[in-house]
C-alpha cells in the first residue's frame, strides 16, 4: 500500500455489457486484470488499485451523465510509450469508439502532451498519455 494512492474507483454505468465490452479489452492492453465479477458488476485492478462497474439501479437510469456537470470529468491512464496511445488509438478506431478532438490529435492537451482521447459507452471522457 502507498500512502494517498487510490484505493479504487467505482462507476455506476447505464448498460453493464457495453461498459464490460468496452473497459475489458481497454484496461487489459493497459495491464491490470479480471479481479471480481457478479451479476450486477465487474472490476479490473492493477496493483493495489482496481476500478469497478456497477449496473445502475433502475430508478436512477433516466439521469444522464454529462462530464461539464459537477462531478468527474474524466479518467486519466498512463500510457507506457507514444506506440501504446498509437495502437490504442487504432483500436478504437476498428471498434468505431468515439475519438474526442481527432483535428489535433496527438496533442489536442498542447504541446508535449501525446495523448489519445475518447468517450466510454456513458459518454465519460477517457484519456491515455504516454510518457514525455
């Protein structure tokens, strides 16, 4: 355990099935592993931190998620070199998944900053940054 670094992250998500479809294969090229899975969820970890997807509750279902609205912005990977953000790039692109400012890619966050975003199945933005 490392003082301050996160535990886990846990996200309730709209259609579980998209979310796993689309978070699988993502957090797997990244490294972590299948860590839990029931009937309502699943989790992924890497090292001491994991990240969850939870079936949102039926009542809750008819609010949409917006990342300018208060709340989480978007998640934020380490990528471990420009190649890595390539591929995944054309992954995405193969998986017809949103690619967020696609004019200035690679460097839509400025200069020195090599990076691919994108947009899960609820529409939360994802970013994977290699290193300088």
């Amino acid at each position: 355990m490392v003082k301050g670094l996160l535990h886990h992250i846990e996200l309730n998500v709209s259609n579980l099935n998209k979310s796993i479809e689309f978070w699988g294969w993502l957090l797997e090229e990244l490294g972590y592993h299948s860590h839990q899975k029931w009937d309502r969820g699943q989790s992924w970890k890497l090292g001491d931190t994991y990240i969850v997807f939870v079936q949102t509750e039926e009542q809750f279902l008819n609010r949409q998620y917006h990342r300018c609205c208060t709340g989480i912005n978007h998640l934020a990977f380490h990528a471990e070199s420009r190649e890595q953000v390539d591929i995944v790039r054309n992954k995405l692109i193969e998986k017809d998944i949103t690619i967020l400012y696609t004019d200035k890619y690679p460097f839509a966050g400025g200069e020195g900053h090599y990076a691919v975003y994108f947009e899960d199945p609820d529409r939360v933005k994802v970013e994977l940054v290699s290193p300088i």
